[in-house]
C-alpha cells in the first residue's frame, strides 16, 4: 500500500500541512497528523481566523471551535465556544480519546480542559482588541443598523460577514488507507457571545469514514451547518461520485437556497483521489501533499 499517504487542507496552509505530513510520515497515525496540523495553524494565528486573537465576539472575547474524526471508528471530539484555552484541537482530541461523549461547550468545556492539563489564560491580544474596539466604535455610530435594513439586505449582509474568515479543515490519509479529520477555527467575527459554527458539528465541519474518504467545510458556518455538507460529500463519494463532482453538487444545493453565501467544500476519497467546489468566493484554494512531491501543493477551483 506504499504510497497512499496523503494530507489535503483547506486554503494556502502549506506549513501546517508540512507539520501534518512529518507527523503522518513519522507515526502513519492520521489523527495524530490532522490534531498536529491544525495545532500548528492555531499556534502561528493562520489569517488571523484560527487560534487565539481573532475575531473577537460582540464582548470582544475571541472563542474557539474544533473537531477531530476518526474515520475508522467514526467517533469524534468536537469543542465549541471554547474560552481561555489556546489548544482547541488538542482538547477536541481529547474528547475523543478520554470520553464517551463527542461535543461540549463553553465554560465547562475549559474546565475540561484544565482538568486535562490545558493552561487556561487569555485569547485576547491587543490586536484582537483593537479589531473589537473599531467595531464598537463604529456600531455605536450607527445605532439600529440591522434593525433598520430592509428583510433581504439583512439577509445579503450576514451572509457577507463571512468575507474575511477562513478555518482550517484538514484531510490526512495513511499508508493502509485509514481516514482522519480535523478542523478549527476562531469562527465569526462579532458574532453573538455563545454562538457556535459549523466547525465542531459533526458531517458539517468535517466528516470521515474510512470506508469512503473524508470531507471538510468552510465558509459562512450559520449557513453551511444547515446542509451537512462534509457528510453529504461523503455520502456522494460513496454512491460513486468522484470528489470534485460531490463537492459541486453539495455546494449547488446550498446555493440555491442561499446564493449570496460563502461556503467551500474539500475531499479525498481512499482512492487518493480529491477534489474541491466553492460558492460566493472569488475561488477558493486548498494545498495537498503527497508521497512524491517534496512539498505541499497548491490548488485552485473558481466558484460554480
Ligand atoms: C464558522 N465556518 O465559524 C467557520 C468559519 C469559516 O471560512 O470557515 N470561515 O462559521
């Protein structure tokens, strides 16, 4: 089975894709490769849209998401509205791995994580901050402003909010073919304190089942989160369909109800194959690396 080994990533992540590839090469354990790369994206702040300091909430608190799958026995640990904690792919990995449960939230998943040995301090920074500050500013300057926008242009404006986030959604394929997934992010900018995206829910975020491939999402979650889209990628895979026609046909189903929002659908079937639609961006990329390129690669797709 040489050769299988394969990570695919959502957006320009050539260097937590490399992190996930070392430690892919180096345990051929998928999830230990997706829980690293995404770890990785969070440590370096990646666009700003994962990990500690971005996007700060309507209070000015940045909270994180995440999830990990496990294709082979389709367990998950998944964390919302995470506070204090920096590591959220690597608690989500511990949801998996130390409980019977797949998802907690908030406070009292902080409190997990410290009873399992996390730091709890602050994912404020100064520049997250001053992002929260020249909201309020400008929110103080145009009171009423949603209220006051006519039904449809309410609509087009929250799915537009979307613009400048991104989450990292990684793929990781091993020698005997076993799937994993992960995913993390800071989520919406400004968004109401407590609210959770696509990210940490299972089949929306992200989806694995060794059995076919994985699939992973991103984009505007409040939108996404209502069609599924990792596990009906997956699902499409696993009536035949190759993954860039899955990934159009998940991304066309969303469209039609919701034409102004963003969303991109990534995956990789067991056989090496991947494949990638978007909807409301410019195009979307994503990198992939594999056994015989020396580094990761970079793809584009221009949105249907
Ligand atoms: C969310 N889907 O929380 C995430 C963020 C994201 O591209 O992917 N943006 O809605």
């Amino acid at each position: 089975c040489s050769g299988r080994s394969i990570i695919a990533t959502t957006w320009n992540e050539p260097f937590s894709t490399n992190e996930a590839w070392r430690v892919l090469k180096s345990t051929d354990d998928p999830i230990e490769a997706v829980v690293e790369g995404c770890s990785y994206s969070e440590r370096i702040q990646s666009r700003g849209t994962v990990g500690y300091g971005g996007s700060p909430d309507e209070n000015g608190e940045t909270t994180l998401d995440a999830m990990v799958m496990d294709g082979l026995t389709l367990d998950v640990g998944c964390v919302g509205a995470l506070r204090e904690i920096k590591d959220v792919t690597k608690v989500a990995k511990m949801v998996l791995k130390h409980t019977e449960h797949s998802l907690l939230v908030g406070e009292l998943a902080t409190d997990f994580a410290v009873k399992m040995g996390f730091k709890r301090e602050t994912l404020q920074t100064e520049k997250s901050l001053e992002m929260w500050r020249k909201w309020k500013d400008e929110q103080n300057r145009l009171p009423n402003f949603w209220k006051n926008l006519p039904a449809d242009q309410q609509k087009r404006a929250a799915a537009n909010l979307a613009d400048s986030h991104d989450t990292i959604t990684m793929i990781a394929m091993n020698q005997l073919g076993r799937v994993a997934v992960g995913c993390s992010t800071n989520g919406l900018k400004h968004k109401i304190p407590g609210r959770v995206g696509d990210s940490p829910i299972p089949g929306s975020g992200a989806y694995a089942d060794d059995e076919v491939g994985g699939a992973g999402a991103t984009g505007n979650g409040d939108i996404l989160m209502r069609f599924l889209p990792s596990f009906h990628m997956v699902e499409l895979m696993r009536n035949g369909m190759k993954p860039s026609e899955a990934a159009e046909h998940v991304m066309k189903r969303m469209k039609k109800h919701y034409p102004e929002a963003r969303g991109a659908v990534l995956g990789l079937s067991i056989s090496g194959e991947f494949g990638a639609a978007c909807t409301g961006y410019e195009c979307f990329e994503f990198v992939v690396r594999r056994e015989n390129d020396e580094d990761s690669v970079l793809y584009k797709v221009p949105c249907i």
